[in-house]
C-alpha cells in the first residue's frame, strides 16, 4: 500500500445521511484515527439530567444544533487529551461559522494541520438514505434497511438495531432548514481557504471511500 505522508487529521462535512459515520468507520479502521464525534456526544448528553442535557434534549427534538459552548468544550477537550501523533477525524464538526473559527484557531494553538472532506448529495438522495437506515444501539454503525434482510441485529457487535428518532420526516426537514442555513457557509469558508476537498457521495460506500483515499493521498 501507498504511504499516506500527509497529515490526517480529517473533517468530515456534508449533509445529513450524506455517511459521513460510515466513512468516518471506514477511516478509522484504516489509519487508526480518533474520533470526535458531536452527534454521538449530543445524544449523550441529551440523556443527562442536567442543564446542558435539557438543552441538547430539545435541540436534538428539534432537529436545531445544540448551543455552540457546549459542543466546542467538548472538542476541545477531546483533542487536549489526544497525544500528538495521533491523528483524529471529526464527524460532524464544525457546523455553523463560529464552530468553524473555533476548530481553525484550536488546531492552530494544538499546532495540527487538517484536511476537509465535503461529502457532496442531492438533499432529495439525502432524504431518501434517511427515511431508508438503522443505526446500531451500541456501537452507532448504520446500516441500509435493504441490507438487512429484515434482521434486526448489528451484523458486527450484535446489539440491537434501531431507527434514530431524528430521522423522522418532520426533524429531517428541519435538520435539513439548520444544515442549509448554518453549515452551508461552513463549505464556503474552507473553500476560500483552499482546504476543500470535494467528494461525490451519490456513489457507493466503497466507491466514496477509495475517492477518499485517492483524495487525501494526492
Ligand atoms: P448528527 O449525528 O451529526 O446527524 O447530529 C445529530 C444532532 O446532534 C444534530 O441535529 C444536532 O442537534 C446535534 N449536533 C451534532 N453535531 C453538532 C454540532 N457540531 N453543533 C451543534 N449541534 C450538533
């Protein structure tokens, strides 16, 4: 195999089911890379009984981004935490302009250089993906409901598979409004920047990982 020489540290942006999970898994697997995922933290905290678990409980049923302070402590110390030569992929992160500044000046200050994959679909394939996924209850994989053969279990830990109560009809179309109107500009900053990559996710999964690979290679 091809040395990867460039630095890995990833984001991964793009719209909701765009399988930025599945190829942050891909990733993963791969070059051994840490996660920071802000969807799985949201639901975390969500289940807390807290102020911050309140928040994020009516910002997930909203289909609404949780509060900016909540989300950027968490990366942050996340990445405080990770040694140096270890390389990280974000998913989900950064999601509106201010999460975009605050990621480009921690990255900075921790002195990492990064890449961003834009993993480019039509909202109506978007849509469709959404309406047609399981998730796994334990270790988060999705799985495409014409995969499963009607089984209702986690092919790699075995738990128990279930549809993410977010991706009904109402919270997607407002997830989709969020997406649309905060983290759109998001594509735009890193663009000026040069730090874009763009990938076309209406492919296959294996299809979108070798464009990855491809990509983060040249
Ligand atoms: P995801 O699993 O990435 O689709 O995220 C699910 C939900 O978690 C989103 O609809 C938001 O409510 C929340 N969330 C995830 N990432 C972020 C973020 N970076 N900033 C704010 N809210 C987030």
């Amino acid at each position: 195999m091809k040395t990867i020489k460039k630095k890995l540290n990833i984001v991964l942006l793009g719209p909701p089911g765009a399988g930025k999970g599945t190829q942050a898994q891909i990733l993963i697997e791969k070059f051994k890379l840490k996660l920071i995922s802000t969807g799985d933290f949201s639901r975390k905290v969500a289940q807390e009984k807290s102020p911050r678990g309140k928040l994020a409980r009516e910002s997930l049923a909203s289909g609404k981004l949780v509060p900016n302070k909540i989300i950027d402590d968490y990366v942050e110390e996340e990445m405080k935490k990770v040694p140096l030569k270890k390389e990280v992929i974000f998913d989900g992160f950064p999601r509106d302009l201010p999460q975009a500044k605050f990621l480009e000046n921690l990255m900075k200050k921790l002195k990492r250089e990064f890449q961003v994959l834009y993993i480019e679909l039509t909202p109506k394939e978007a849509i469709r993906r959404l309406s047609s996924r399981k998730i796994c209850s334990k270790c988060n994989l999705v799985f495409k409901l014409e995969d499963l053969n009607n089984k209702n279990q986690c092919p790699k830990c075995k738990s128990e598979l279930t549809k993410r109560f977010d991706d009904n009809s109402e919270i997607v179309r407002k997830r989709f409004k969020e997406y649309l109107s905060r983290t759109k500009p998001v594509i735009n900053f890193f663009k000026t920047r040069s730090q874009l990559i763009k990938i076309n996710g209406e492919q296959s999964i294996s299809c979108v990982a070798k464009d990855i690979l491809i990509k983060i290679n040249n």
